[in-house]
C-alpha cells in the first residue's frame, strides 16, 4: 500500500517540512505552563492566557485539565496542542512540569524534534532542568534556552550563560539579549539588529500580548542610557567569547541559541516563536530497532509516546497518543500493531489539549493523533501499514518508591484490577507482581513519590476503588533474571526482593540500599543486576 491516492509524495515532503513539532522542559515553578500559554496566545491559538492558578479574572491553563493538577498548580500530565503560525504547523507538545514525573517527560521527549529549555532568572539551572537537558542530549533532541522572569529580580545574565556552558557542557549563542537588569527588565536587543531596541507595554494579568514598540539606537540611547550601552556591550562579549550561530552545530547539540523575556507578561514570547519557526529541525527519517531508517516519505508509521483515560469525565475515554513518524495517516484507516501482528481500524482520531479535543480527518510526519478508545495500544507501539516497521522500545526510568496497593473494600476488587491495569498500561507507574503477594497486592513502583498521589486520587475518583499504599523500604532497583531470582530467594534477605515487572514481564531485584546491594555482589558476582535508566547519561 502506497500513500492515500489522493496525496502526492510532493505533498508530504511540503506538510513534513512545514512541521516543528516540539516541547517546553523546565524545573518545577520555572513558568513552563504560563509559556506553554503565552506561545499559543502569540500564535493565536488561544484567545487569552491564564495562570496556573487562574487567579482573579484570569483561567487556569488550558493545558492543565486533571483536577489534581488544578489544585496544586502543577502538570502531571501530557497534552498536545497544533496551532498555525506564519504558514507552519506547530506541534507543541506539553510535558509534566514536576519532577517525580520524569517517566513521563522522557516518553514525551521521544517523540519531538526540538525542545525549549526554560531557565528561571533568579534559579538558574535547577536539577530537573539538567536532568531534562541530559534526556535531550541523549536523544539527540536540539534545545533552545529561554531565560524566563526577567521582569523579576534576578542573577546576571552573562553569569546565567557561563552556568549553561560550564554545567552543561553546551555553547550559549544569544539571540537577544535584555536591556536593563533581571527585575528592571526595559526592552530587547536582537544580535541580528542592534541598531533599534524592543519595548514592550504590560498588558494586566498578562492575558493579552504585550504591545511592542520599536526605537532606534538613538532613541533607546537617549531614553535608557547607560542600560542601553550596558546592554550592547554584554551581548557584544557574550558573541565574541563563542562560535557564532551555526545550524548544524545547533542541530548536534552543540550550541543552543538564547532568549530573554517574561513569559507571564508576554514579553519576548514572540521571537522565541519565530525562532521555534526559523530553527527548529523539521521532521527527518527516524530509526528502526533493527536498523536503517524509516523516511517521512515511507508508509505511514507512528510510535505511541503516551496514554492517558478520562480526559472526559462523561466519556470516560482511553485516548493514545501517536506521533506520525511517515507517511499519512487519514482517520478511519486500518493500521497494524506491531508487537501483534494485528491491524485496527482507527475511526475515532482527535488533537486534544486539555480538555479541548479536536477531529483529525489527515495528519502528515510531525502531527500528534490522539486515537480514541483503542484499547490494545501501549506505550511504546509501533503502528504501521504496509512493510513492518518497529522503533526502538522506550527504556523505563529506574524506580526509586515501593508502595504495596490494597483496596479498602474488598467488595470492589475487580473496579481495583481494572484501575491498577489501567494505570499500569497509560504508564503512571510501573506494577510489580509476585506469586507470594498475588494480584489483589500489587506493589506499586515510582520514580518520584507525587506519583502515589495520583494513584491514590484516580482509583477513587475514576475507578470507585479507595486503596491504601503501604510503603516499602525498598530504594533500589535493578534488572535480574531466573538465576537471580533464585538465589536472593535462597539468601533469605529482609533488604530484598524480586518482583515481575506486569508492562513486560522483566524480573526487577528490589533492595533497600546500595549497601545491600553491594553486599549482594561481592558474595554473587556473577549474578546479572543491571541498572536501569535513572538519567539519561
């Protein structure tokens, strides 16, 4: 089966290269959902912004629908949201801001092509913030630096630029650079053109785009002084002590261009827009698990980066979510499961952001689908038609929390089975199994313990099932297999056990330091405990 008749191999060239399909990592607090907003307010995607926690007049975001993350200000899930701008297609992909929720946000990072790293003036790089660049890194994933909270009091920005170099190892390249110090932040001068600086008006509660007005270098010299000199001289230093702006050296990693603004007030939103536009890779061929590549021109094919159930309460819905990898993909088309064999007709395929969801008739390389109701996917499926296809599997974090989960009333033991399968498959957590536990004990396995919050509020509010989690003492994790198993069972331990991952059947030795553990290896060297991803390095 070639592309739909009805579309050109021409065509999907032009649709894939009009693609940026990218996401915004930060630390907890750094602004992640205000500049999610701003970025589709600029686009006009949105009529107008809201803060996370939609104070006075003002929304909650659009892109934070759970109820959980309404009352705590925070992302814990993942939405998609496609907006033109200046005749592209953006694909912005959002990503839980918190970091117990770092699983989720590698699965995210699967599946875009470039990434905003955002940066608080006065925090600077924060540990998720590098762990996050460490993901990207890993995957190959381009990254533009935004240093947010300008309009607040902050650290100095060459001190900011020395951080990203020295602590990430990645050349800052400034595309603009404020005029004015962190918290009396007065315009913006762009490297492209310092003969004229950006002032921006505030608009109250930031819900609208700020106006901008332009001055030439004479008018910014007379109406800012010694900032405007300052502000030259700053960006001439920082230019001069690197390479210069070089695409290539962008899309290797090695250099990411830099900008300045106050992503709550609007301000410098737009031109990291047109820089996500001007910079930012557009779809390419991606690789296979067996190697070679499958190219945008190929068939179609997608991967599943992510599931999530409920996005509608009165539904009650399961929704996949699947960036389209080549090819076309036209709702109602059958397309096959790889880890099966078995094809399924997708009829019901939407774009969802929030609790907004739209029909998707077409979508080209690059486009985020959300297929509703199809319950056999998992995270990390391939989907293809024609010539079998499979991508590489998406690697799981290495647990750190053990929680054992019981439900409170037993009567509703099978609202608790599906809700822990559930969630298990739309990956909240990772379920581990044992023959001595059983399936009414499952222990419930975290990478941050934020997580358990989430599990304990969605079995009672989406499955009807309170439970309890008992925590574990457990603290380490490693993959072992048969012989492994045997003898930490022999050895008796009280500081270790070996559980059955549910998602893929891996045997996981669980330990409650890395003293027992080391304790372990010297008397069973030869016994396989492989670590699993805790970071991407």
């Amino acid at each position: 089966m070639s592309q739909p008749q009805s579309i050109t191999t021409a065509q999907v060239i032009d649709e894939a290269g009009r693609r940026r399909t990218f996401a915004v990592i930060s630390h907890p607090d750094a602004g992640k959902s205000t500049l999610t907003e701003a970025l589709a307010l600029h686009a006009r995607a949105i009529n107008s912004a809201g803060a996370v926690h939609g104070k006075g007049d003002r929304r909650g975001v659009t892109s934070d629908w759970m109820e959980l993350e309404r009352e705590r200000g925070i992302s814990v899930t993942s939405a998609a949201l496609q907006f033109g701008y200046r005749g592209q297609v953006m694909n912005l992909v959002d990503t839980p801001g918190h970091a117990d929720f770092s699983e989720d946000t590698y699965r995210v990072l699967s599946a875009v092509d470039c990434a905003i790293m955002l940066v608080d003036a006065a925090k600077g790089l924060e540990e998720q913030t590098r762990k996050l660049f460490a993901v990207c890194r890993h995957r190959g994933v381009p990254v533009i630096t935004f240093i947010n909270k300008w309009d607040r009091r902050g650290r100095e920005s060459l001190a900011l630029l020395d951080d990203i170099e020295n602590v990430l190892g990645i050349t800052p390249v400034p595309q603009v650079w404020p005029v004015g110090p962190a918290g009396n932040f007065r315009g913006i001068v762009q490297a492209s053109d310092t003969d004229r600086m950006l002032r921006y008006t505030k608009v109250p509660s930031g819900t609208h785009i700020a106006q901008e007005e332009t001055l030439s270098a004479a008018e910014a010299a007379e109406q800012e002084g010694e900032l405007w000199e300052t502000a030259l001289e700053e960006l001439e230093l920082a230019l001069s002590s690197g390479p210069g702006y070089e695409q290539d050296a962008f899309q290797e990693g090695k250099i990411t261009p830099v900008f300045f603004g106050a992503a709550l007030t609007n301000i410098g939103v737009k031109l990291l827009l047109d820089a996500v536009v001007d910079l930012a890779p557009a779809p390419g061929a991606r690789p296979l698990a067996d190697g070679g590549a499958r190219e945008v021109t190929d068939e179609f094919s997608g991967v599943v980066f992510k599931i999530q159930a409920n996005m509608d309460p009165a539904h009650r819905d399961r929704i996949a979510f699947v960036r389209v990898c080549s090819g076309v993909f036209e709702r109602g088309m059958n397309v096959t499961r790889a880890a099966s064999g078995r094809s399924f007709a997708t009829k019901y395929a939407s774009t969802v952001f929030g609790a907004e969801r739209t029909v998707v008739d077409t979508a080209f390389p690059g486009d985020v689908v959300g297929l509703i109701n199809a319950s056999a996917l998992r995270v990390g499926d391939t989907l293809y038609t024609g010539r079998k296809v499979t991508f590489p599997p998406l690697p799981a974090f290495a647990p750190e929390y053990f929680a054992v989960a019981r439900p409170k009333d037993i009567s509703r033991s099978k609202q608790f089975r599906r809700g822990v399968s559930q969630l298990d498959e739309e990956g909240v957590v990772q379920v581990l199994v044992s023959d001595r536990r059983g399936d009414q004990a499952p222990v419930m396995a975290a990478v941050g313990p934020m997580q358990f919050d989430v599990v304990l509020h969605r079995m009672e509010h989406e499955f009807s099932s309170p439970i309890t989690l008992d925590r574990l003492s457990y603290r380490l994790a490693r993959v072992t297999d048969a012989e492994g198993q045997a003898e930490l069972a022999k050895a008796r331990l009280t500081d270790a056990e070996v559980l059955t991952r549910r998602s893929d059947e891996a045997l996981l030795a669980l330990f409650a330091d890395k003293w027992h553990l080391n304790a372990f290896q010297r008397a069973k060297p030869d016994i396989r405990l492989d670590p699993l991803i805790a970071t991407a390095d």
